[in-house]
C-alpha cells in the first residue's frame, strides 16, 4: 500500500513540474545570440574550449 502512495506522489510531484515548466520554458524566445552554446559558435563550426 505504501509503494502506491508513494508513486502517486511521484507522478501527482511530476505533473506538477510538467505544467508548471513547460509554457516558461516555450516562453522564451531564442535569437542567434541568445541561443544556448552561441558564444562557442562561428558560423561554420563550434570552438568549445577545452580547460585543464
């Protein structure tokens, strides 16, 4: 019985999340510059420096 509850709590948690960040996430408007692993990017290839 305990285990069912549980995993209607995930899924009730999930949801939730779900609903929540979906429309902020399609709110966002994306531009060459503002897209992410822009500043990596030339125009012709990704330059993603490597550090130590």
């Amino acid at each position: 019985m305990r285990n069912r509850k549980q995993h209607i709590a995930i899924l009730v948690a999930v949801w939730i999340v779900c609903t929540t960040i979906g429309p902020v996430s399609s709110s966002i408007q994306y531009t060459r510059e503002t897209m992410p692993g822009a500043q990596y990017y030339d125009g012709k290839k990704l330059n993603i420096p490597i550090s130590k």
